[in-house]
C-alpha cells in the first residue's frame, strides 16, 4: 500500500530531532535485513563458485573419460590392426611363393569372407608400404622401403634394430618410429612388425609403415571430432602446452601406448563443453536472488518511508499531548448520534468530571443543568445536524459542584480519512469571567450614565450660572438706577431711551447665552457651515461691555479666514476666552491689555491660530495641565467650568485649545487651532 508523505505545513523538525534513534525493535529489524543481504550475496558468491568447480570438474572428468576412450580406441584399432598383420604374416609364411604376397591387396584378397580386415588397414592413406622379412629364404613386398628408412638416419636404425630385437625375442608386435629425415626431423610413419614362428623358430616377420596422421583420422568416429580437435604429436620432447588463450578450453594430451613407439595425442576441446543446465540453474537461481535483493532493497525503502511516518505520528501526537496538557480550552468530540468520543483535561476541570464519567454518554448529559434540558436538547439536536456558526453559540453547563459555567461552542466537522464525517469535534470556551464581566460593566455603565446626567445637570446649571450672573448684574444695576432717578424726576427722556436700549442689549445677552448653554448641553447636531471668522470675532467683540472694548485690541487679517463651524458655538467660544482675559488683564498691577491675534498656523497647514492674550500676571505652570478641566478655577470664587466648556467646543470641531505665556504682553496666553474649510459649502456631523 503507498504511503503518501503529509503535506509539509507544520515543522516538526525539533521533535523529529529527539525521536531519530531506533527504537530496538526497529534496529533488530534493519540488523536482520542486512545480515540477510549479506546471506544472498553469500549465497550468489558461494553459487557461482560452485558453478565454476562444478564445470571445472566435470570438465576434467569429461577430459579424463574422453582420454581414457580415445586411448581405448585406439589400443583397440591398433590391436585389430596387429591381428590384421598377423594374418598377413601367416600367409607370407605359408605361401612364399605366390606373387605380390606382401602387397597391398595381400590381406584383402587371403583374408577370409568371414573375418574381414580391420579399420586401419582398410583405410586409404593408412598404411603406406607392406614388407615380408623372411629369416631364412627371399623377403618380398617394400623391402626397400624398409632399407631406405634403415639408411636414412641412425636413429632409424637402432628403432628398426630394436624393433626386430623385441620381434624376435618377445615374438611379439612392435612399433618402430617415429621415422626421421635426413636432418633430424621427426615424420608421422611408423613401422609395424609381426613375427611368425614356426614352433621356436622365426620363420619371418611382417611389417607394415604406418601414416599415424591418416591412421589417427581414420580411427576418430565424427561425433567426436566434432567435440573435440585431435592432433598427433610425433615429438614427445615438444615443449609444453601453450595454455588457451581468451575463454577458449585448455587442451589436453594422452598416450598412444604403442611399444616401441614415442607418440602422443593433443585433443582441443571444441565449443562449449560444460553442460547447459547448471548454467540456467545458476542464472535462474541468480534471477531469484537478485530479486530478493530488489525485495529487500524496497522492502527498506519502504521501511525507512513508514519509519518517518511513524516518527513524524509519534511528533504529533507529542505535539498533541503537550497542546492537550497546556491549553485551557475544553475540547470535546462526539459522533453523529450525540455520544460523546473524547473529551480533554481542560474540558474535564472545566465542570469537574473525570474523563471516564463522560466518554460514551448521550443527551441529557450529565453536566446539564436540570432547568435547561429542554433548551439544551433543542441546541443539541440543532448543532448535531448543522454545527454553530462562526460566533459560535452560548450555553450554560453545570459544574458538579452545582454552579453554572457560562460556556462558548464552536463545533468543526469530524472526518474520516477518507473524508466522510464522523461526527463534530467541539471547543469549548469558559466565559464565566467575561460574562461576569460584561455584567458589572453594564451596571457600572447605568450608574456612570447616571451620575453624567447629574454632571449634565450640574454642568448647565453652573454654565448658566457663571454666564448669566454679569448681564442679569448689569441688568438689575440699570434697572435700580432707572427706578431712583424717575423716582427723583432726575432723568430726562433722551437718557431714559438710552437706558431702556442698554437694558434691551442686556437682556438679549442673556437670552443668547441661555440659547448657547442650552445647545450644548443637549450635544444637539451641530450646524457645520463656511464661515468667515474675521467677521464671527468682530461681532463677538462687540458684544463684549462697553467699557472693556477699549482695553481690547483686535489683530485681525485683511482678508477672510474661513473654516466650517457652528457659529453659536464659536462665538461662545471667542466670548469665554476674551472675557477670562479681560477679567486677568485687571489683575496685572498694570494697564489692562488683551490683544485678540487671528492667522493662519505656522506649525499646523490647514490650519487656523485664534490666539487671546492679556497682560495678567499668567497661569502657574503647575496649574496649566489642569486649567481645562472641569470645576477647576484659579479664580477666587471661580466655578471652573468656562476653559472647560471652551476645550469641548473646540475639539468638537476637530481642533485643539493650548495654554502658555505671552512674550509680548506678559501675561496668559490662549490659543485655539480650528481647521479651515474644504473646498465644500457645508456638511453636518454629531458632535
């Protein structure tokens, strides 16, 4: 079965590191591998050895059994040809007198029909010359052959000599030969003599000259020289064999065993010898180990895969055990019938139960709090048939020990390897604390909204406090004033209209602070239009008292800064900020001076710098971090809520309000960065 390598997405390279030593089983086994590996090298080895013995001796026993018949042959043919001559020397003997007795057709024509002459003296080429040496009486048939092979070379006539020795004393066959030449070298004739006797006494002998190379020819069946190659050797002292060259047999030499005769047989071994069977044996035998080499060889490959594997499993599940021990989130896997598979540490400390108490139980489960069953089966039967969605669903579970547990499920699809699913595989999630949480927060939530709408309160009611006390002042001090001078008779119509003017101003005043205070405080929508704020700080200017306008010094552009605002809001703004300065600019110890500068931001692009600035004594640097806050005053008798109201205003409009001191004038120095106008007409946004 193939194994396919897992996707590489996570590294398990560290923990592969601590499981790379074999486990000892595993070692035993690569151990038994290769000791087998090595008993089918063996084993090849050990084959082929035997294989080349085995061929080496059936050679030499196929070598030495060849030999053994072709000396047998020929000791065969040669005795047959000695019983030939035999007869032929009987015949000269008894019939000394019939012409050509010794000639070559002598036997042929004497030789009985029954007993027909042998191989070697029937074979053409064979024997060369027929010579009857009578004792006593005429010799007849090649006589002079003889002679001349007996002049041609000493060594000729002491084998000839000899050759009559054993004849006449052993009165036996013998041989004679090889004959020689002139020279010294050896020929392939031999002479062949067979004595007659009479009783004791020698009547004669017949000899036979013998071509050994026609004769060896001549006495090899076919099946054999097609075997092997024979080759007389007439010189015994011939140097040794040349051994084969290449591949090719070695050949071998045997004895004639012809008395009186010095000659030996070469056979060269034809083609191969060795027979076919052990060699298919051998290949047949080879083929099957080899594969069992491939087998083996495989069988490791695929032993090394699995053992990654199996390392690579044995690095999850590692990986698994320790996520299972360190996590804190309960897990829990249950089948398509609701039965619970497995569940985790964390899930079991989560509601007190052990592992054993929950695998393989099924609704209603036993961490289901009584008065929930209902509700619980629903979202059981709901979540086995389409899982949760992907902000999962909310329950309460019970402890063992009775409290609920507020819990958070999500649930994934458990699968087979094969991809159909087997159940869900759930995670479980305490959120007892965040609920617990959300709940003090919500009513720490109530109670801060409450106490915000008693600050609201506080706010509006100090804000209009602290803006209506100076109009409704001067309002009431000219309403006195007016009240005892017509009560005197002392003021005449022209000034009773001016007072009645100055009176209208003030108690519009009031009224437009109370419209300002009151937009405010309900965080109403602000209404964001293009406006020039050169003209929105002229006008708010003027409507500062008469006799601070003098001690108010405007620095303002030639042309128009626009920015997009709420005008209600800014001119409360521009009005809070030039009265604070007005009222500090008194306290200085000397000339009252608020100089009111408006450009556009050096620092800041796209923006514009409304700065006030008095000749006050200045605000404390360990009073400017607090000096916007709320209800904070630096000012006797002071509410702390103008420089507020201010901060809000500004950064309602995306700006910003600082504190510093003035280098000109010497005193405070307040500035307000609001941004200009985009090229738009006008837009609306909740403050």
């Amino acid at each position: 079965m193939p194994l396919s390598q897992p996707p590489p997405a996570e590294d398990f390279a560290l923990l592969h590191a601590s499981t790379r030593h074999l486990p000892d089983r595993s070692r035993w086994t690569v151990l038994w591998m290769m000791g087998l590996a090595v008993l089918i090298v063996a084993a090849v080895v050990t084959l082929g050895w035997y294989l080349n013995r085995f061929e080496s001796e059936e050679e030499e026993r196929r070598q030495g059994a060849d030999a053994q018949w072709l000396e047998q042959s020929v000791q065969f043919h040669f005795r047959r040809l000695e019983s030939d001559v035999a007869q032929l020397a009987r015949q000269a003997a008894l019939h000394p007198h019939a012409p050509d007795a010794a000639g070559p057709d002598a036997a042929r024509e004497s030789a009985p029909d029954s007993e027909p002459a042998g191989l070697l003296l029937r074979a053409p080429g064979v024997v060369t010359a027929r010579a009857w040496l009578a004792s006593e009486g005429r010799s007849s048939g090649d006589v002079a052959i003889w002679q001349a092979d007996v002049l041609r070379h000493e060594a000729n006539q002491q084998a000839l000599q000899t050759l009559e020795d054993i004849a006449h004393g052993l009165r036996r066959a013998s041989y004679a030969g090889p004959m020689q030449r002139e020279d010294g070298s050896s020929t392939d004739l031999l002479w062949l003599a067979v004595p007659y006797f009479d009783g004791a006494r020698m009547i004669g002998m017949y000899a036979v000259q013998l071509a050994m190379r026609e004769a060896v020819d001549a006495l090899l069946p076919p099946w054999f020289a097609q075997k092997q190659g024979v080759r007389l050797v007439v010189d015994a002292d011939q140097a040794a064999l040349a051994p084969a060259a290449g591949r090719q047999p070695a050949p071998y030499r045997t004895v004639m065993n012809l008395p009186g005769a010095d000659l030996l047989l070469e056979v060269v071994p034809q083609g191969p010898q060795a027979s076919a069977v052990p060699r298919v044996f051998f290949v047949v035998a080879l083929m099957f180990l080899v594969g069992m080499l491939a087998a083996l060889a495989a069988l490791r490959r695929d032993f090394g895969k699995r053992q990654q594997v199996q390392q690579r499993l044995q690095a999850e599940v590692a990986l698994r055990t320790a996520m299972e021990r360190s996590v804190t989130i309960g897990m829990r896997a249950w089948d398509m019938d609701g039965r619970i598979l497995y569940v985790n540490q964390a899930f079991c400390t989560m509601l007190g139960y052990r592992s054993e108490e929950l695998r393989g139980t099924s609704a209603p489960l036993p961490y289901w709090p009584p008065e929930q069953t209902a509700q619980l089966a629903a979202l059981h039967e709901a979540v086995i048939r389409h899982g949760t969605q992907g902000q999962g669903v909310e329950a309460q579970f019970r402890h063992r020990s009775g409290h609920l547990v507020d819990v958070l499920i999500h649930e994934a699809p458990l699968t087979a390897a094969d991809g159909t699913q087997i159940g869900w595989m759930s995670s479980i999630l305490d959120i007892s604390e965040r609920k617990r949480a959300q709940r003090l927060a919500a009513s720490q939530q109530e109670k801060l909204e409450a106490s915000a709408r008693l600050v609201a309160v506080g706010e509006v009611a100090s804000t209009l406090a602290h803006e209506l006390n100076q109009p409704l002042g001067a309002l009431a001090s000219f309403a006195n004033g007016l009240v005892n001078r017509l009560a005197r008779g002392s003021i005449p119509p022209d000034e009773l209209a001016a007072v009645a003017q100055r009176m209208a101003r003030l108690a519009e005043r009031a009224g437009g602070v109370t419209q300002r205070v009151n937009a405010f405080a309900r965080r109403r929508e602000l209404n964001l239009r293009r406006l020039d704020l050169v003209a929105l700080v002229r006008r708010a200017a003027a409507n500062l008292q008469d006799d601070a306008r003098a001690a108010l010094q405007l620095l303002l552009p030639s042309a128009p800064v626009w920015v997009q605002g709420d005008e209600l809001l800014l001119e409360h703004l521009i009005h809070n900020l030039c009265s604070n300065a007005l009222d500090w600019a008194r306290r200085g110890g000397r000339t009252p001076q608020v100089q009111l500068r408006l450009a556009l931001s050096a620092d800041t692009p796209q923006q514009a710098c409304l700065a006030v600035a008095d000749s006050g004594p200045g605000v404390p640097e360990e009073a400017q971090t607090r000096i916007f806050d709320a209800f904070y005053s630096t000012k006797d008798g002071g509410m702390g809520m103008g420089l507020a109201i201010c901060r809000s205003i500004a950064e309602a409009h995306h700006g910003r309000i600082l504190v510093g001191h003035d280098a000109l004038l010497g005193g405070a120095l307040f500035t307000a960065e609001l941004p200009l106008a985009p090229a738009c007409t006008s837009f609306a946004s909740t403050a």
